[in-house]
C-alpha cells in the first residue's frame, strides 16, 4: 500500500468536515439555539398585542442557581485532584504532578474562568467542549536596544531567531568610549521570535467543535473524527507556521452566518462583516482535525491531525513537515450533566425544564392578563357615552354621558371578570416542584423557605440531603468523565514536550520541575469537595462511628 496523497486527504477530510456539520446543524443545534433563547428570556414569537409578553426565566434561574455549587466544588481550593503512584517509585513524581498540572491549570491558564464556562456550557448547551493542547505558537516581541558595540551586532545578526529591522550607527559618548574599543556603537531595534512552549487550556464555544455521527466516545478505538472549527487571523495563522503566501490567498467569509454564535449576542448587529482593508487581520475559516485514518500506508488506521482552510478545504502544513502528523492522542474533553449511555452527546440541565418553562410562561401571563382585567374591567355602553373618554383609561379621568336621558346611570354597565389568580398559583407551584424533581435545585437548597419551619427539623434536613446527593451525583459524572481526562491529558503533554527543567514556586517554595521522569499512566483521582449529607448527617454518622470505636475499647 502507498502513503495517502494530499488529495486523497484532502477529500476525506472534506467529507468528514460536512458531515459532521450536517449531523450537527439538526436537532442539536436547534435545541442549543432554543436554550440561549431560554436562558436570555426571549420572547417566544406566540406573543399577542396588548396581552401580558412575560417570559419566565426557569432555564436562567436554575443553571445560575446550580453554578455557585459546581464552582464551590471544583474551583474553591487549590488543587481539583490528585495523581494516584502506580508504584513506590512513583510517590514523588506523584506529589510533584499534582502540585505542578494544578500550577499549569490555574497560574499558566485561567482555571476559575474555564471550570466556569465549561460547566455551564455543559447544563447550557448539551456539552462542555474543553481542549488541552501543546502550543509552540511563535511569539514575536518587538525591542529596542540602544550602545550596542560591533561584536554584539554579529552575535544578533547570526542569530535565527532574530531579525533587526532598524539600525543606526553613532560615535561613543565620552563615558562610553573607553569602553568601545572599536569607536562605533549602534542602535537597533530587533524582532525576537520564538516558540511559546506551554500548556495551554482553552474552553471551546460548542459550535467550534466537530464530531463524527453517532459517536459514541472519544477515547480508544471508538474515536473516529473530531475537529476544532474557527476563525483565525493571517497574523495568526504565520505565527503559527503556516507560509505566508499560503495563508495569505485563503479567501474569507464576508459575513459570519451561524446561528449559534450569533443566538449569543442578542440584540446586537448579527451582520457583522469579517472583511478588511488589512490583509494581515483577514479572518479565515479553519479546521483542525484529528482522524483515525490509514495515512502512511502501512495497512494499519492511526490517529492523525492536519489543519484545512478556506471553503476550498486548502491543506496548510508547516515547512519541512508532511500534510498529516501521527499524534498519540486529541486534545478534546467533552462533558454533559445528564449522560445518556453509548452517546457522546446527552442532554442539559436546560432540557430538562424546557416545557416547565413555557407552561409556566403561559400561566403567568393568564394570571397577569386576568389582574389587567379585574383592574380595567370592560363594560357594556349605550350609545349616549362618549366613546374616546371611555377609552382614554386614566386614574380619576370621567366620561361624559349624555345628561338628556332619564337616567344617566343606565348608560355604563360594568362586565365582570372573574378572578383565576388562586387557581393559577397552585398550578405554578406544581411545576416548580416538578423542576425541582429533575434537576435536583431546590429552594431548600439556596436557603431555607419560611414555610420550612411549619416541618420537622428532621425533615427539612433530609430534603436538603436528597438534593445534595443530586447534585454531587451529577458532579462526580463531571469528575470522572471530565476532569480526570484533562488533567491526564495535561499530565502527557508536559511529560512529551516540556524539554527542560523549569523553576515555579509550589506550596511556598522555588521548586525545579523536570516532568521527564514521571510516569504518564498514573490515575488523577478528583477531588469534589465535601462528602455528601448534610452537616447533622455528617454528625450523625461520626457519633455512630464515636460509639462503635467505644465500644470496642470496652471489650478489650
């Protein structure tokens, strides 16, 4: 067999490119649509002129009420978990892994904001889309130096990371002078580039990820395709490492038509042009992709990743290196709260108050439309009322009748309407406990309800420990499915590329951390916070313990 041409991959990953868009674009992209909607409190397009256009906030009101939890568990101490020795070997590696991937998690990337939105992508948007990957972007700083002698012009001038874009040459200044020997300095100003060499850890918008139809995993050999879609500068793309003349001929989108990002951006202009006078900051659509494909030729699928750009799907590839490289892994985490066995993609916390929310938008706005009415009842006139005093309905306006009849009283009668106020209540009362049966969020839970204190102490304390156990149920998912992976992922990346020791300050000391040692299969074993129960349960129990340790110092 022949190693894979450019236009065989070319082709193959245009195919997977759309259908993975396609699989996409149906049902889960609606539904993510519909829950921004929700979520924002949008008018549902069933709205009726001069009747109530309420919008109950149930799917805001529940995933903001659930975040302070999640955040208090995974972001509120210093390390989220910690790497299992495999061995007696392993035990210093161990200890310096957790301390030094935690480091990489919250000092080299902004951990509290990528817990954050990772979690609330998932209960929003059906998944949480977190990507941990190796960048060697060439970072470009741009300096002046100033007495610059002969000798250290050519050491700047051989070097290749270095380019001088300006200089100037002068004659040494009288303090100067005895210390240039060859009786000329300069002054330059330089471009220094070099590879940046770090871990970095991104949480991706879900409409940037891609994946294969009806994955079931991304982990083994139940991975298939998955990529990252975006926009990215021309500036970008060289930093990167892509040529120049390459990425500058890529053609970009004159408009950015999808619907998910702009359902973000709610009132604002969703005709935003991405073109530019700049042809530096042109936008282009590229795709990272990761696939299981037999690309050298040796009979045997492997995991590769190339990049493709542009509507035309141009293969972009840095100089002296193939289309495709063999990769050991994909740098993508997905998560969802409500998983749903042999599917990648499960449900949100939103999709389980969908319909609680509509229902109860609906009977607010009876209840709302009902109030109106008993304040502003309608009434049968006679043909002697003046009819624009009638309508113009101000506090203490009157209406003009015609003071010719017999009786004036008989020209007004008040039509009534009866209340519904004390029906509807109990009804929304129903379905906020009904949303609180799915999602585990209970009032309880924010704090106690007046009405608590009509129940048993005991029983209070039993609700809040079911809701608990909910919560941390969905939590440990997250642990287990999510956080664990990252952070092994983490652990991989620096222990493959991290090619010299590095200094950073752990537990209050300057420590050297040299990852190369370490073994990359220990297990991370994540940590969510305090066990579950409520704190009289908690009490419970260690006094349970408390008697049974009693009652063995007695026997012996």
């Amino acid at each position: 067999m022949t190693k894979m041409t450019d236009e065989d991959l070319q082709a193959l990953l245009q195919r997977q490119i759309e259908e993975a868009v396609g699989y996409l674009a149906g049902e889960i992209v609606d539904d993510r649509i519909d829950a921004m909607a929700r979520y924002n409190a949008e008018p549902y397009g069933n709205e009726v002129e001069g009747r109530s256009q309420v919008v109950s906030p149930d799917v805001r009101d529940m995933i903001e009420s659930a975040m302070p939890t999640f955040m208090e568990i995974f972001a509120g101490h210093d390390n989220i978990g910690t790497f299992e020795p495999h061995g007696p070997e392993d035990e210093e590696g161990a200890d310096q892994a957790t301390d030094y991937v935690n480091y990489i998690w919250n000092r080299d990337n902004d951990g509290f904001v990528n817990v954050h939105d990772w979690i609330k992508d998932a209960l929003l948007q059906k998944v949480g889309i977190g990507k941990d990957y190796w960048d060697e972007t060439l970072v470009t700083k741009r300096e002046s130096l100033t007495g610059v002698n002969l000798q250290a012009l050519e050491e700047l001038a051989s070097d290749p990371d270095i380019e001088i874009i300006e200089q100037s040459e002068r004659e040494p200044t009288e303090e100067e002078a005895p210390f240039v020997p060859d009786g000329v300095l300069f002054d330059l100003t330089i471009l220094r580039t070099k590879p940046r060499g770090r871990v970095a850890c991104e949480t991706l918008p879900p409409e940037e990820f891609l994946v294969a139809k009806k994955t079931v995993s991304l982990k083994g050999d139940d991975f298939r395709f998955a990529a990252h879609r975006c926009k990215k500068t021309v500036t970008r793309l060289i930093e990167m490492g892509f040529p120049e003349d390459v990425v500058k001929d890529l053609p970009s989108e004159e408009t950015d038509w999808n619907a998910e990002r702009q359902s973000r951006f709610t009132g604002d202009d969703n005709t935003q042009r991405w073109d530019t006078p700049d042809e530096t900051m042109k936008e282009v659509q590229v795709y990272e992709c990761y696939i299981r494909a037999d690309y050298d030729g040796d009979g045997v699928a492997e995991m590769i990743q190339a990049t493709v750009a542009g509507p035309g799907y141009t293969i972009l590839k840095r100089k002296g290196e193939d289309s495709a490289q063999a990769v050991d892994d994909h740098p993508f985490t997905v998560i969802s709260p409500v998983r749903i066995p042999h599917r990648l993609i499960g449900l949100s916390y939103a999709d389980l108050v969908l319909d609680i929310a509509l229902i109860k938008t609906t009977l607010k706005r009876v209840a709302l439309d009902n109030m109106y009415s008993l304040n502003n009842a309608r009434a049968a006139l006679s043909n002697k009322v003046n009819i624009e005093d009638w309508l113009a309905n101000r506090p203490g306006g009157g209406v003009r009748v015609d003071t010719n009849a017999p009786d004036t009283a008989g020209h007004i009668t008040a039509i009534q309407t009866a209340p519904i106020l004390q029906h509807i209540l109990p009804v929304i009362e129903h379905f906020d406990k009904d949303s609180e049966l799915r999602t585990g969020i209970t009032r309880n839970w924010q704090g106690l309800d007046p009405k608590a204190f009509d129940s048993t102490f005991r029983g209070v304390n039993l609700l809040l420990g079911q809701s608990q156990m909910r919560i941390l149920g969905v939590a440990r998912l997250l642990a287990e499915t999510g956080f664990k992976e990252r952070f092994r992922k983490i652990l991989r990346l620096v222990i493959n590329h991290q090619d010299r020791a590095r200094t950073v300050r752990l537990r209050g000391k300057w420590v050297e951390i040299d990852p190369k040692s370490w073994n990359a299969g220990m297990d991370y074993n994540v940590s969510i916070g305090p066990s579950a129960g409520t704190n009289e349960q908690k009490a419970a129990r260690a006094n349970e313990i408390l008697a049974i340790q009693e009652k063995i110092v007695m026997m012996q």
